[in-house]
C-alpha cells in the first residue's frame, strides 16, 4: 500500500457509507488529528426544528478517530481494524451549528490499554466551540467475532 498524503477523503479509511457517514475528510494528523465534516442539512441527526441532536457530536468524535485509526494502519501497511463505541465518559454541549455549516473535529487518543482506547474530542466551527467529548472506544476483534 502507498502511504496516504493529507488532507484525504475518510471512505478509504473506515466503513461507514452515506447516510451514516458524518466525517468527510481528514486533515491533519499529529500528536491530534483533524478530520473535517458538513453538518447535515436533512436525516436521523435532526431533531423535528431542524436542529442538530446532541447525539452528533458524540457520533462525530467516534468517526473521526475511526478515521484517524484507518488512517495510522494504512500508513502501517495494515488493514483498518474493526471498532465500537463502548462509552462516552464526558460530553459538554456548548452550541448547535446550523445545517450545511462545516465543522472540524480535533481528536486525539489519550489513553490505551490493549484494544481500550479513551478518545478527546472537541468539535468547532468557524465561530469557536460547539462540544467537547471524551469517548471510550474499543478497537480490534471482538471475543467472538468482529463488530
């Protein structure tokens, strides 16, 4: 496999395919990453005013370090690994983006014990913070199978 240049579009990178697939494209990737999105301006991320659910963010940070994952492999010539959600141990909710507005999701992996994972997430947009998250993930084969 040849090395991915940044920025990149996400498909390459995790599984999830339209209308599930929240992230687009990602950006950076340091010590953090950044992956950018579109806020969706119709669908299950919506609540009956046509405001964004606070469930998003914490969907965002999960994709965007899938993301992040997918992308480390393939540097690493591997294949992605499978992965879920398992927590989210702290969410703030700071503002809600109107639709079609773009966002960034700065994400980084603060801790790793085998196939656990606590992620940081903050998302922004071009006025300042929307939400910050901090997720635990699981990555890897499941006992039993792969998510």
């Amino acid at each position: 496999m040849n090395p991915i240049q940044l920025p990149h579009p996400v498909t390459e990178l995790l599984p999830h395919r339209p209308p599930i697939l929240l992230v687009a494209t990602l950006l950076e990737r340091n010590q953090e990453a950044v992956v950018e999105a579109t806020v969706p301006a119709t669908g299950i991320w919506l609540d009956p005013n046509s405001r964004v659910l606070p469930e998003y963010y914490i969907e965002l940070v999960a994709q965007a370090m899938a993301a992040v994952n997918g992308y480390d492999a393939r540097q690493a010539g591997k294949e992605p690994e499978g992965g879920m959600l398992v927590g989210v141990d702290h969410f703030s909710l700071l503002a809600l983006p109107d639709p079609g507005r773009t966002v960034w999701i700065d994400v980084a992996k603060t801790f790793e014990f085998g196939a656990v994972k606590i992620v940081n997430g903050v998302v922004r947009d071009a006025d300042g913070k929307l939400a910050e998250v901090k997720l635990k993930i699981w990555s890897g084969d499941l006992p039993g199978g792969t998510p």
